[in-house]
C-alpha cells in the first residue's frame, strides 16, 4: 500500500479530533488505548483545551464530611454526579459509592475549576494555620506537587481560580491581624513562592466564604473599616458593606456596588454566588422573604436584576439559614432547611418547593460547580 500523503494524514488527524472532542471526558480516557495516534491527540493541549470549552456545565461536586461522632471515625470526601440527579435524590447521590473519592480528615475541598479541584491541607495549632495546597483532577488521577507552606492566623479566607493570560491556577488568601489590617497573598501553581498583596480594602466576614471565581476574577463580600478582631452584624451599616473583584492576571482589586435596589442591610449575613458566567447576590429581607440579585453582565454595575423575592412562609422555614447553591441558570435554588440536615430547593419556574432531609446520610455537605475535564496543568 502507497504511504499516506502527508495532507491527508493532516486532515485525518483533524477529523478524529473534531470528532473525539464531542465524546463526554470519561469515555475520552478509555480511547487513549485505541492506538497511539488517538492516544497523542487525546494528550495533546489544544485537544484539552477544545474538549474542555466543548464539555457541558451540568455536574456538581460535594465536599462530604461526616460529624464527630464519638463512636465514629470522622471522613472527608468528595461525591461527583450530574445536576439532575442530584436535585431529583440529593441522598442516593450522597449515599451512592460510584464517583466517590476519599479525602484525608484535614483535606479541606476550597472548589473546582475547570475539572481541577483545589485542596487544601491545614494543621491548626494555637490559632495558627500551617496550610499547602495541591490541585487534583479526579477524572485523570492528576496531583500536583503541595504549594509551600503557609502560616497565617486563624482569621484568613482563601479562594481558587485560573488566569487564563498565563494558563495558571492560583490560590489567594486574605487575612486579617489583630489590628484589623488586611493583607493578602497569592500563589501561582506555576510558580515556587508566594506573593504578598500589600493592600486590600476590606475583610469577607465569613470564614465560609470561599472567593468566587468569576472572568478571571475572585469575589469576596467583605466589611471595611473593621476595627479588631471581633464585630456585630447589628453595628454593620449599608456603607460597610462591599463587593470585592480580585484580578488575577493583573493582581488588583476594584470594588463592584450592590444592587441600586437595596436600602437597607439585611438582617443576617449576605451571601455571593456564581452559576455559569452570571454573579448573585442573596440576602433575606426583614427576616420574612428570601431575595436573589443577579448580575447579567460580570462588571456591568448597572446590569443587577432582582431574580426573586419570596416568602420564608412559603418556603416553609422560619428563617434563612443559608443559601447553599444555584443550578439550571439561576432557575433551581438550594437552601438550608429548618435544620442542618435538610435542603429546601424552590423551582422560580414553577413556583414549586421540595423539602429534602439528609440526616441518614449523617454528613454535612458543600455544592461546588464541577466539569469533567482532561486537565493536567504543567
């Protein structure tokens, strides 16, 4: 048989990819074995990188981890499963051992990007965190190497994220002296060292509150002008109250405003949330109705729409406790139930309500935004 002319091989080689590049990540990792021509397209970066902006937004990953029991040894996991599922049975998913992965107990889950999923391992002693990070695809087995140490206080919250200007996963951590002075500082997985970012304009309150990754961005809802280690949400005024945008390309900050509708603070702490390329800002009003702001257009100040307002009566909680999660593009939102171990999700497109308790399962759990990927980051 004549050799294959070299254009034609070329166009082959381009037709397997375009065609390789539709098929889910899992199965994509099972044909690497078909030959080594496929098994070189599959590992090549610009395939990983198609595949990647080809791959569908409808998983989720559940940071697990079960209480401590006296008579039971503490667990930390994660669970991976589509949305739907998920929001049909969220306890099959929880009790389901298909797509489990065990964690250390002091593996802390801080999110997901881009398949990657950032973990952090944290030693406390005396009020001080010794903290290193890795970076894990579950889908491929990959571990990164640990960051180096970090030692910080105990006052400090940490967000992950991707600067695509140079195809870098970083981590930022931001942390509050006794003073009340706020500093933060930034690891690049593609670098040696961390480095300091002297200033920052304000403190997130919760230490729950891991940084929203959003364009490029991390996004706190922080307090400025706190004085001390210590506040009360009834002291905090509207004038307090901020949205900070980290870049992580150009390592600076902006402050985004809240949405021009709100008048007053809310009485229990705000929250962010981020679901596909849209930011959301949820808060109670009066105690009595639960509202989410969305921002259309990321930066666009003037693009917040209020998405919803609704009753804690028709919801069926006395209070809101804490919104946990949105899904389907803002239409399906999760909430903490009456107690720890029950979810509330409200459909804003058929007005319905669906009440879940989880304490069978006898863990707690956090929702982060999950996609398959092929990832495996230099």
């Amino acid at each position: 048989m004549a050799p294959q002319h070299p254009t034609a091989a070329l166009l082959l080689c381009e037709v397997v990819m375009e065609i390789l590049s539709w098929i889910p990540a899992k199965p994509v990792t099972r044909l690497k074995l078909v030959c080594k021509s496929w098994n070189s397209i599959i590992s090549h970066p610009h395939f990983v990188k198609l595949h990647l902006h080809r791959s569908p937004n409808n998983a989720i990953l559940l940071s697990t981890r079960t209480p401590p029991f006296p008579d039971k040894e503490r667990k930390q996991g994660i669970v991976l499963s589509s949305v739907e599922p998920f929001i049909q049975n969220p306890s099959s998913t929880l009790d389901a051992q298909e797509n489990r992965h065990s964690l250390h107990v002091q593996d802390w889950v801080l999110g997901s990007c881009n398949g990657l999923v950032c973990v952090a391992h944290i030693l406390y002693k005396n009020h001080i965190c010794d903290i290193r990070f890795r970076l894990w695809n579950p889908l491929t087995g990959f571990i990164s190497g640990n960051s180096p140490c970090l030692c910080v206080n105990a006052h400090n919250v940490i967000g992950f994220g991707y600067d695509e200007s140079s195809d870098s996963y970083k981590v930022m951590t931001v942390i509050r002296d006794s003073s009340g002075t706020v500093t933060a500082q930034v690891y690049s997985f593609r670098g040696s060292s961390w480095k300091r970012v002297n200033s920052f304009p304000a403190f997130p309150f919760s230490a729950e509150d891991i940084g929203h990754f959003i364009g490029g961005t991390l996004n706190w809802l922080g307090l400025r002008n706190l004085l001390g280690d210590d506040y009360d949400w009834a002291d905090v005024t509207l004038d307090m109250l901020m949205i900070v945008s980290f870049d992580l390309k150009s390592d600076t900050h902006k402050q985004i405003l809240l949405p021009k509708g709100i008048d007053e603070i809310s009485s229990k702490d705000p929250t962010l949330g981020v679901w596909g390329n849209r930011l959301y800002l949820l808060h109670d009003y009066k105690n009595t109705h639960f509202i989410a702001w969305q921002m259309k257009e990321f930066g666009d100040e003037n693009s917040w729409t209020q998405l919803l307002k609704i009753s804690f009566h028709y919801l069926g909680v006395e209070r809101l406790l804490f919104p946990e999660f949105i899904f389907e593009n803002g239409n399906i939102f999760m909430l903490r139930g009456r107690h720890r171990f029950e979810e509330v999700f409200y459909d804003r497109r058929d007005n319905s309500v669906k009440r879940v308790n989880i304490l069978a399962n006898n863990c707690y759990f956090h929702a982060f935004d999950y996609v398959e990927s092929l990832v495996q980051p230099c």
